[in-house]
C-alpha cells in the first residue's frame, strides 16, 4: 500500500502518517510532500499510489487547482482532501472536481479507518453529519465547467494554469520547453474543449479554482 501525504504543517503531517499507519499497517510506504512541487517526482516514482491526502492550501496548491492538476495528470489515483476549511459550499465543489473524499482536521483522526476504507473501496466519503449541508450548498463552479474542465490533457492544463497566470504563448513554450505553434495549438483546443472565444475568458474560468480570499484553507 502507498500513500502520499501532502500538507504543508509538520505536526499535521506526522499525525496522518501514524493514522494511517495504525490503519494500514507497518508495510505500507507513507510518503510526505510539504509542496505541490514535491507531490509530482512521488507521483512518478510511484505511479501505483493507492491515494493522497492533498491539503486544500499549500504551496504550489492554490484552492482545488491543485486537486484539478492531480485529476487531470493521475485520474486513477483517488485524492482526499484534507483542510481546516469546513464550509459545506467548499466541501461540495471538492467532490464536484473529483476529490473521492473531504476530512476537516477537526475531524477526530479515529474516522480516518472509515474514510480510507471508503476511498479503496471505489465509494466518497464524508464525515458523519455533514452530507446534508453539502448536498444543500450551492456550488461555487458549475458543473458544466467541471466536466469540461476534466476534458484537458495534462499539458493543455498546464497551459491554461499559465494563461490564467498571464504569460504569452512564447513564455508558455519557454516554460515548456516545446515550439510556440505546439502551445497554439494547446491553447485552440483549450478554447473548445472550454467552449469559449478567447484566452482571457480560459484565463478566467480557470480563476475560479482558486479560492476566495476569505476561505483560508
């Protein structure tokens, strides 16, 4: 069994780590990442990872772009989310873009058996109590953009990260290291895949993955 743990506070991180190893046992490979940046080289050494805790803010991880890069780059490894943020409008668009499960870190550590059973048993999870809020909230994105959202590859997402970020076509390709008319071409299928006219509309779409400043994570 391989995990990886990826949250940005020590204490938190060691605390997930000998949960889980209570629940999975002494032979499973407990891996921590305290950066979105660190979560992709695990990612490739171990493309048969079971799941991941994803903290829902950490760095490299703004709100649930990094969830969307980790759906869109490993669509079969289960994320968990894991935050202090409990708004039911939060937990629900998590689940929305494909987290198999939300726990609060108020959450006492002893539900985690039932939420990593749930996760590799194919089922989502929350904590007790809370579905009916969730089910209730409103979304912060609209389904319809979340389904197109899960049409990108890997790399026209990352495309679109940098649009959002501002950088031109030829800064994208430099960052990318590929020819400006292969980012062109990302970029057009972006924009139909998204089913909007220009850049700075994707560009705006994709600012709705990253939070509210008054959520803080």
């Amino acid at each position: 069994m391989i995990a990886i743990i990826a949250d940005d506070h020590p204490l938190f991180r060691v605390a997930l780590a000998q949960a889980s190893s209570a629940i999975l046992g002494n032979d499973a490979l407990l891996l921590q990442a305290q950066t979105m940046e660190q979560v992709w080289p695990l990612l490739r050494q171990h493309p048969d990872t079971h799941f991941i805790f994803l903290d829902l803010k950490m760095p490299g991880s703004d709100g649930f772009t990094g969830l969307s890069a980790l759906r869109t780059e490993y669509p079969d490894v289960p994320v968990i989310m894991v935050s202090a943020e409990e708004d039911p409008v939060i937990i629900k668009q998590a689940l929305a873009l494909g987290a198999a499960a939300y726990i609060p870190k108020s959450v006492p550590l002893e539900l985690l058996s039932d939420a990593i059973s749930a996760v590799l048993n194919g089922d989502s999870w929350l904590p007790p109590g809370l579905a009916d809020d969730v089910n209730n909230a409103k979304p912060l994105i609209d389904n319809d953009f979340a389904e197109r959202l899960e049409q990108l590859t890997p790399q026209q997402f990352r495309v679109l990260k940098m649009i959002a970020d501002g950088l031109l076509n030829k800064q994208i390709a430099y960052e990318m290291n590929v020819q400006e008319t292969t980012i062109k071409q990302h970029v057009s299928a972006i924009l139909r895949k998204l089913n909007v006219n220009n850049r700075t509309l994707a560009g705006i779409m994709f600012e709705k993955l990253r939070l509210p400043e008054s959520y803080t994570g």
